[in-house]
C-alpha cells in the first residue's frame, strides 16, 4: 500500500534530493515515524514504526513487524511485507517474506524483484517522479539460489550445479560448476571436483594399539572419540584441498584458467591471490605466478599495490611478517619476527623485539629509528608517538613536532587531534595550539563542521571556532558525528534526529 501525500508538498520538494526523518509523539504514548523538509513540514506522514535516512533517493522503513522501502514520493516501491530486507549495496538487496526469498535490484528507472521460491518470478516497479507505480511480470525460471549482477551477469544455482544468466533470464553459462564467486575484471573463479572418491587415511596420529592402564579407560575412551573427531577432520580438508580445484573463466564460458588451485580470490588490477599446495601467491590473468606460492598469508596493500604476507602460523605471534611489490621482489624480508603495519603516507609503523616502534618506508628501510613505546600512523604529515607514556607528536623527518606532554593522543583528523591530560579530554590543531579545552570526558572528531563534546553524561557540539554550537543536553553513550547534516540523538526517554543548526525533528500530537 503506498502512503500518498499532498501533491503540493511534492512539488516543494522537486528541488531537494532527500528528506528529514521525523518523528511523532501521540498522547497515548505511542510513536509514529515519517519525512518533513528542513522547514519541518511534513512531506510523508508518521505512520511507520521506524524509518532509517535516505539513501540514492530510497529509506527503509518499518511497519507492523514488516519491512520495505519508500521513494521521496512517499511510494512504497518496496512494500512493507518483508521479515527482513539488507542494506541496498552496489544497488542490490535481499529480502525474506516467509518462505520467500527475493532478490531485489536497483536501476535508474525502476526497482526488478527476483523470487527464489523455486523459480525466477521477476517483476518490477517503475521508478517515476509521480505517485503511481507498475508492477508486471516478465519472465520465469527455475532455480535455487540468485546472487546480485557483476559485470551483467549473475550466479544462479540449480540443484547442486551453479551458472550465470543475463540481465534477460538468459542461461549464458551452463549449471556445470560446483561453486563460483562473482565476475570481476570480466573474469569469474570457478569450482569443479576433480575426484570424489579420493581418501586420506593417514592422519599422523599415535597407534590405537598402544597401552594403557585399565585404571583410566574412560579418559581413554575420551582421547579416542576425539581423536576420530580430528582424524576425520583433517580427513575432509585434505579430501577439499585435494578434490575441489578452482580454475577461471570469461563471460563466453572459455576455461582461461586451468582447475589446478585451491583457491582464487577475484582479479583486481589484473592479479588474483591464489593458494596451492597450502600457501598463497599471486597470478595474472595468463594463470602465470607472478608471485610464487611461498606464504602462509598474503593481502593487498591499496596504498602502494604492495603485497603484505607472511610465513608461519598466522594465529600466533610467530609470524615472520613482510611487504613484498607487485612481481614478488621482497621489501622487507620475511626472515625476522615483526609485528608491522599498513603504509600511512608511504610510510609503514613497524615493531622489533627488544627495541620498539618506529617507521619504515616503501623500500623497507627503517627511516625512523625503533625506539618509541607506542606509535600510530601518519596523518596529515604527523604520527602520534610516545615515550616513558607520554605522547606527542612527529614529522617523517622524526623531529618532535608538539612536546610529549599528554596521556593519550590519536591522529590527526582534519586538521585537529583529541588528546587526554590528567583525564580530560580537548582536542589540538597541526600546531599544537588547544582549539578544544581539555576539559571534557570524551570529544570525537569534526565531521561536516561540528564535534561532539561530552560531560557529565550529557553531549552537544562544538563548531569549528570552539563556540558551543548544540548544547550538551543529549544522553551521550559513544562519541557521534553527522553525516548528511543529520544525526540521530536521544534526551531522556525520546529518541529522534538533529540537523546541524540544533533543529530537533519531533512533532507532538
């Protein structure tokens, strides 16, 4: 059932591209949620449960235990008759409504609504700046399971089989493969099971037949039932690593890449992680190891297209952690116990046993001397660092920027850093002047102009100047920010949303 709105109060809002959740407060002590503009007119009636910002033109909303999504029309585009709907990401949901399972797809002009309760009923509501709506069904499929589209196609499961259909319901790619991740670089990873019969019975475990006191049969019989439990688990991870090889194909169905891996992650700049034999490496798009199959864990650094890996056991603090380039060459050896970080401002913190914290560039040179107690990352040109437990600040050059004079101190957000002294906390700008007395319980960072201060349990906001811009009469639970010019607060018993100039969006009956 669509909510439809004054068409007046429509036209007034043909020139904004969001609306202000609001809420309503009866004299029965109930709550109603709905939409005004920022003059606090009332656009969509309250006559939801509960409704979450806009989003590209969309808001989830909440009405009678049901969930669905409304336009800046006031149409139910989605209708509220879902036990639950995710997050819209890259313009795809999923939805459940009992038994059915849904896809739902975003486009520029109308919303498709794929139903997986045993066959592809897609139907669709068009998307038009008016208060009417189409819904009509187009084609039918049977299938399992439906995954959003990547590069125009997507993932459908028949049976126990997986392929790809078009945006049309055309079966592009064949129900032949056992797993499939998605398409990416317009390539897709795929699974087939070489052998089913293959077994591994030699697990390394101590002989059954050794012997033992009667006296302790029962711990006995204990260690054998978990015993069989391990065996059989090592059993089946060999028998995976063994059966299942992940191979990649092209949107024609062309095998570019042998089955021969255990395992390929998707191709970002023309590079997949891959593992063989138990260790990961890396291929290009010819299936050609660039980098060799040689560590324990592998990830990409986005910074510097680096490769952070490791040799070891990754679960314990024995990693013999590294940075190597795109074609394998080592930065920094794998050959010694680090404990190192991300690049931050081509510059790395890294730790070493018995010295301490400090910074390594791209070549993997230690360009800042390991010898501080705690470090963070470089932020607009500084690192927080400390010494003896007191914290200040550093350039790359490690010269002392702002003296080592406070408790605690975080990086550099837009051009300002809380700190802690003595159990207050302020905040100070690139030259370590105090833009923010330190005489709050917690501060959070400036976003869109604005910071959330808080004391005695109660929080408001300062502005760029330092003036008290919101006062502090907001329950405070964790430091918040604006996003969008809203924020969501809560004083005493209700609950409801600001904009940044104060204006509080509840209504009372």
């Amino acid at each position: 059932m669509k909510n439809r709105t004054d068409k007046n109060k429509i036209f007034k809002r043909q020139s904004y591209n969001f609306l202000i959740p609001s809420v309503k407060y009866f004299k029965n002590r109930t709550t109603k949620w709905g939409f005004c503009d920022e003059n606090k007119n009332v656009i969509i009636e309250h006559i939801y449960d509960a409704v979450s910002v806009f989003y590209d033109g969309l808001s989830k909303v909440y009405k009678d235990h049901k969930i669905g999504f409304v336009d800046l029309f006031g149409n139910e585009v989605i209708p509220c008759k879902y036990n639950y709907i995710e997050d819209f990401k890259d313009n795809i949901t999923s939805a459940k409504s009992g038994r059915d399972q849904i896809t739902i797809e975003k486009t520029d002009n109308e919303i498709l609504f794929y139903h997986l309760n045993g066959a592809l009923d897609k139907t669709s509501t068009k998307l038009k700046s008016n208060l009417n709506s189409s819904i009509g069904n187009t084609i039918a499929l049977e299938f399992d399971e439906f995954r959003e589209f990547s590069d125009n196609l997507a993932a459908v499961k028949n049976g126990e089989r997986w392929g790809f259909i078009n945006r049309e319901g055309k079966i592009e790619i064949p129900f032949i493969y056992d797993k499939v991740s998605n398409f990416s670089e317009s390539l897709c990873s795929v699974m087939k099971k070489i052998n089913d019969n293959l077994i591994f019975e030699n697990t390394g475990y101590p002989n059954d037949s050794e012997s033992i006191n009667s006296d302790h049969l029962d711990g006995y019989f204990a260690f054998l039932e978990e015993k069989d439990l391990r065996r059989n688990y090592w059993r089946d991870e060999m028998n995976r690593k063994h059966t299942e090889k992940w191979g990649v194909i092209d949107k024609d169905n062309n095998i570019v890449i042998p089955f021969e891996f255990e395992e390929i992650r998707d191709f970002i700049n023309e590079k997949a992680i891959v593992s063989s034999g138990g260790s990961f490496g890396v291929i290009n798009k010819l299936g050609e190891l660039v980098i060799p199959c040689h560590y324990s864990y592998i990830n990409i650094c986005k910074e510097n297209d680096y490769y952070f890996v490791a040799r070891g056991t990754v679960d314990t603090e024995k990693n013999n952690w590294g940075y190597i380039d795109n074609t394998g060459v080592e930065i920094l050896s794998c050959d010694y116990n680090y404990e190192i970080c991300i690049f931050h401002e081509h510059l790395a913190r890294i730790y070493i046993d018995g010295k301490g914290w400090g910074f390594i560039n791209k070549h993997g040179e230690v360009i800042i001397d390991c010898r501080y107690d705690d470090a963070q990352s470089f932020s607009q040109g500084l690192a927080a660092v400390s010494i003896k437990g007191k914290w200040g600040f550093i350039n790359q050059l490690d010269q002392p920027i702002i003296p080592f004079i406070y408790d605690r101190a975080f990086w550099f957000t837009n051009g300002t850093s809380v700190v802690e002294r003595n159990k207050k906390m302020g905040a100070i700008n690139l030259d370590g002047e105090i833009v923010i007395p330190l005489e709050y319980d917690d501060v959070g960072n400036f976003s869109e102009g604005l910071c959330s201060i808080a004391k005695d349990g109660k929080m408001g906001f300062l502005n760029e100047k330092g003036d008290i811009q919101i006062p502090i009469k907001y329950d405070h639970k964790f430091s918040q920010k604006f996003e969008n010019n809203l924020l969501e607060v809560e004083c005493g018993n209700r609950k409801f949303y600001i904009d940044r100039s104060g204006t509080e969006y509840l209504f009372e009956e």
